[in-house]
C-alpha cells in the first residue's frame, strides 16, 4: 500500500556522519510505522524502498559531505512494507570551525505531476541497475540531465515547483 503525506506535513530527521538516525520527529515514525526506539540509532536505510535506485544515494553520499545540500525524491519503506514519497532536502551541519557534525533532513509531501517523470525515471535507473549495476544505472541519470541541459538540482527543483 502507498502511503501519502499530509499537505501540511514535515518530516525531520538527523543521522550521525555514518548515516545513524540521531533525532526523528513523530510524523516521521507514524508515517514510516516505527517508534522512536526502533529507529534512534539504527542506519536510515532502515526505511530504504527496494525499488529506489542506488544511484540516487550514491549521488546524495557524494554531494552532502562536500558540504551541499541536495534535494531528492525518494521512496522509503515502512516497517509494514508501505511505501511513501517524500521531496527531501538533505544538509550537512557545521560546527563553528566548518566542521560536519551530521547530517539534517526535511521532507515533504511531493508535487504529484513531478511523481509522473520521477517514478518512470527511477523505474529505468532500477531496471538498469539490476542488469548492469549502479555506475549504468547513474549514466541514465547523467544522460537525462545532460539531454535536458540542466544540473540535477534544477531538475529535482523545477518538478515540485511546476
């Protein structure tokens, strides 16, 4: 079953630098069927969707710790196996030294029109990935992109603003 979030909803969660859920808030256990026991601690992949492309991650691991954020849709799991979409915008936290402390995440409910390109998108990235692995799968990313003559944030952005 897919679950939907709320218009008003606003689901925030902080991860340690190995990616360990540190803080979540308590639209984010409802939505993902969790209490807060079951996933402080525990490695956000815990809510990973099996047909959620690697490459999207490998993208995100590679950009936040160069200290930019990124903006995502992603499909996560719950604990019952649902699913739900998220617009998520993902930021490192610096100390006063510029310093990553760890990592902060805000999503939202996401612009159903940009679900209609993300999800055949994702769809391909996956069908790629499982024949020929997360480097092809993330060439169909870059391709799109470089088709389109955009950065993958002015994609992602301008399909929750449309």
């Amino acid at each position: 079953m897919l679950r939907e979030m709320k218009e008003e909803d606003f689901i925030v969660s902080k991860t340690d630098l190995k990616g360990r859920i540190t803080y979540c808030n308590q639209i984010f256990m409802d939505m993902a069927e969790y209490t807060e026991e079951e996933l402080l601690g525990k490695a956000h992949s815990i809510i990973r969707h099996p047909e959620m492309p690697k490459a999207v991650f490998r993208y995100l691991w590679e950009t936040i710790p160069k200290k930019e954020e990124v903006f995502a849709y992603v499909l996560n799991k719950t604990k019952n196996d649902n699913g739900y979409w998220v617009y998520a915008n993902i930021t490192a936290t610096l100390d006063d030294r510029g310093n990553i402390v760890d990592y902060y995440s805000v999503r939202r409910r996401p612009n159903p029109k940009a679900l209609d390109v993300i999800i055949p998108l994702y769809q391909k990235m996956l069908s790629v990935e499982k024949s020929s692995g997360v480097d092809a799968s993330f060439k169909v990313l870059t391709d799109i992109l470089q088709e389109k003559g955009v950065s993958y944030d002015e994609l992602i952005i301008s399909l929750q603003d449309q």
